[in-house]
C-alpha cells in the first residue's frame, strides 16, 4: 500500500477492513497524507453487526468513523 500511494494520490479503495480482519490503524497511518482519497471499504462489519437492527448498524458505522478520526489525529 506505501508503494502504491508513494505514485498516485488517485481515490484509493481499501477493501479487507473489519470483518476481513485488516488493519485499520495501519491503513490510516499510511493513507493520512491521502486521506481525502482514501475509501476504507467496512461493509460487511457494519452491514451484519450485532443484532442487525438499524441502530447496531448505525452504532458499528459511528464506531468505525471514530476510529478513523481518532487515527488521523495522531
């Protein structure tokens, strides 16, 4: 991922977050520079969080933006 952003500050998705197992610290770390293209794909941890319902979804959608913000500060 450093050798990709290193050539191109094109939109950049990063599938492979949450439910995958990736790193989602490290891929704000390395993507800060270009954190106005970067999309950090999450679906499927949102999408079949908890019990389903709107609000765990909402929940798990805020929680993952929280982080993010919380690693971009640093």
């Amino acid at each position: 991922m450093k050798e990709v952003r290193s050539l191109s500050n094109l939109p950049f998705l990063i599938p492979g977050i949450g439910a995958q197992g990736g790193d989602l610290e490290n891929t704000v770390n390395i993507n800060k520079e270009f954190i106005d293209s970067t999309l950090v794909n999450v679906s499927r941890s949102i999408i079949f969080a908890d019990n389903k319902d709107s609000n765990s979804i909402y929940n798990a959608a805020k929680e993952f933006s929280e982080q993010m913000r919380k690693y971009c500060e640093r």
